[in-house]
C-alpha cells in the first residue's frame, strides 16, 4: 500500500502491501477485497496492521449486527471453549436443547435444525421442502418445484446459484439443478401464475441484501402470504441478511405482519464469533425427517449453541431491534438528502441498512468504497453502482453522526 516501505530480503511479512501481496499469490481470487488489513477490532472500529483506525458500516454483511467482540460473546464463548467444544450430532451435548427450544421461541416455530454457513441452511431448506412435499403434500416423485424470484441471492453452493440471475455467480458453473422457477421480485401476478400443484415452496429475501438493499412493494409479503396459504405451498423466508435485528425487527417479515413457514437464519446468529446457521419450523415441516436424511458434524456443536444462546438472549431484550430501528432512520433520512446532488440516484434501505445507487458521473461503487476507506469508512460496492451500508446495530450515534459527514463529504455537493 501506499506509504509501506520496501520490505528487506527475508524480513518478516508484516506490512499491508507484504500482506496484501501474500494473499494475493497464495489465496484463490474469489473476492476482490478492499486495500485495508485488519488486526484487531472492537465494537464498529477496526484498526490495521499500521494502527490506523476504520469505522465499520458493513459489519460482515449483517454477520457482525453485535459488533466486533461483543463482551457477553466473548465471555459466552471462552466459558464454552473450558469446556467441551465438539461432541458431533452422534451424542447429546448440555447447550443443545436450550438453543433449539430457545430459537424455536424466538421465531414463534416448534423445531430448529441447525447448520453452520447460511448456504448449508438455504440447501437443507430446500431439502425440507422438497421432502415435505413428497411426504405431505403427494407430490409425484420428482416432480417437485420451488418459485424463486430475480435477483436473488442464496449462497454460491451448485443448486443455489442454479435459481442465480447474476451472471457472476451463475456462469461456468453448469449443468445446473433443476426445480426451480424464476419469477419478478415483487410481481405478485407472476408468482400466482407460476404456482402449480407441484410447486412445494417460494422461497424468497424479505429484503433483498446482495441485490442492493431491494425493499419489496408495500403489500407484496402479505400477497405472497395468502398465495401460498391457499395453494399449500410452503413460504421460506431468507432473513440469513435481513433477520436478528438487523431492519429494526427480529425479522424483516414482521414489517408486514407476515409469518413465514420456514425461517432461514445464520451471519448474526453466530455473534460474529463462530459460523452457526439454522432452519427454523413447525413439527409438521421438520418433522419428516429421520435419523440418517440430513446432517452435519459441526452443524449445533457447543460452541455454536453457547454464542447463539446469547445472541437469542441479546435479542429478547428487544434493545438492539429497537435501535436499528431508530438510528436507521436517521441513516435512511440523511442519505435521502444526497439524491439531489447529482452524485447519489437512489437510496434505499430498512432499519440500519440501506443501498445507495451512486451515478455514473461519480464513479463506481468500488471507487466511491475506496474514497470513504481513504476517509477512515468502510463500505462494500454490489452490482457495479451500489454501496451498501449496513452499520453495527451497537455502533455509537457520535459515530454514526461522523460516518455520515465522511459519506457527505465524498457524495453530497
């Protein structure tokens, strides 16, 4: 990086550009990070190698909602790591059933099956569905389909960028897993023409976070709602992004008053600390499994139970809903101003989210990233012209305050 001195023969790798340079060379090119090394973090502030300090308004695409290191996290955690770590799901372990009973209660559902990554969670729900239609429903073998909508994202695994509209995702992957349907998100018309006595689910992000914080039309989750009711399909929500807090309410189907059949939750679930994903539903959905159909050696392990049991006692409190909410408003309120300065064509957003289409004449998302990372920000670019910002729900009004005057200074007039 610029400002690193040249590094001496042999010398230890230590500096942003060694380090950058090093991961580079040995690490697959899958992301395209931003120039910025962190070493240590806390709260919304990281700090990198050089000991320059960055607010974090991307907290790990919703995985950090906590912050980094949160102290009940941390503590949760060490106190299990004393303890027992690993045990695999062919033993009962002491943290198990709190954190399925008390998952299940905070999503209003009966049976939790859990998992590690949010992908991992997306494929069993599809597998769930797949089976509860075969087994409850009647539908012929193989037959089954799930509607889908555009601009989705669900993980990288094969089936999932299968139902992928994003060429980046998708291409070179092929041949991809059938089953699936494509309809328009938020076309309420086309999703009631695509069910059929075949279809088993419509799985769908109340809030699309990859796609650039996409709010679905006031009353499209109710219709979807009625819809699947009355064709007995199953309704999943994606709230991997989206859930825990994250728009202002446990989950972003509460909005509208909606409850999905299935949940599917991770990033946050896991504070931030270990990777802990679950689908979370009633007995009549869960239950069609049996022993042997579905598993994962890490999938509910000690550990993973431990931090996620705080992380559903954090969020009983209501506190931190009650502050993305609030401090989201503010966010969403002083990105709306910049719409008419010619830099910013749309914002959007929910509780502590949003996404900021930026307009050509600015840049790219990527290069408005690198201006606010140069100013001491740090946000992540999508699709080419948006910047998604998506703070700590504990990160500090002052901070957020000064967050923004960095966002003013690079897209306001």
């Amino acid at each position: 990086m610029e400002g690193d001195p040249p590094r001496p023969p042999g010398a230890a790798v230590t500096t942003a550009r060694d380090l950058i340079a090093a991961a580079d060379a040995h690490s697959a090119h899958n992301y395209h990070p931003l120039p910025v090394v962190v070493a240590t973090a806390e709260g919304a502030w990281v700090t990198d190698v050089a000991g320059r300090r960055y607010l974090d308004l991307l907290a790990g695409y919703s995985a950090l909602n906590f912050g980094h290191r949160h102290p009940r996290l941390v503590r949760a955690a060490k106190a299990q790591l004393d303890r027992v770590t690993l045990t695999s799901r062919a033993f009962h372990h002491d943290r198990f059933a709190a954190f399925c009973e008390r998952l299940a209660e905070l999503c209003g559902m009966e049976m939790v099956l859990p998992m590690n990554t949010g992908a991992e969670a997306v494929e069993t729900a599809v597998k769930t569905a797949r089976k509860w239609g075969y087994r409850v429903k009647g539908v012929p073998a193989e037959m089954a389909k799930i509607v889908v909508v555009g601009n989705n994202f669900h993980g990288r695994t094969t089936t999932l960028i299968s139902f992928s509209t994003d060429p980046e995702a998708r291409a070179d992957y092929g041949p991809y897993t059938p089953g699936f349907e494509i309809v328009p998100f938020g076309d309420l018309t086309a999703m009631r023409a695509a069910l059929t006595e075949n279809t088993v689910a419509v799985l769908l992000e109340p809030v699309q976070g990859e796609a650039g914080v996409i709010v679905p039309p006031a009353g499209y989750l109710p219709g979807v709602r009625e819809l699947t009711r009355e064709r007995n399909v199953l309704f999943v929500a994606d709230e991997i992004q989206s859930g825990l807090g994250r728009t202002g309410r446990t989950f972003a189907c509460e909005h509208e008053g909606v409850v999905p059949d299935v949940y599917v939750l991770g990033k946050a679930l896991g504070g931030g600390v270990v990777p802990v994903s679950a689908v979370v539903s009633s007995a009549a959905v869960l239950g069609v499994f049996r022993p042997g159909e579905h598993g994962s050696t890490f999938g509910g392990n000690p550990l993973a139970c431990a931090v996620a049991l705080e992380v559903i006692a954090m969020l009983r409190t209501g506190e931190f809903q009650a502050r993305a909410a609030e401090l989201g408003g503010r966010l969403l309120r002083e990105l709306g101003t910049l719409k008419g300065t010619g830099r910013v064509t749309a914002v959007r957003g929910r509780g502590l989210w949003a996404g900021v289409d930026v307009a050509p004449a600015c840049g790219t998302g990527r290069e408005v990233s690198e201006r606010l990372l140069r100013r001491g920000v740090l946000v992540k670019d999508t699709h080419g012209a948006t910047v998604r910002i998506a703070p700590p729900l504990v990160i500090a009004e002052e901070d957020l305050e000064w967050a923004l005057g960095r966002v003013r200074e690079v897209l306001g007039p």
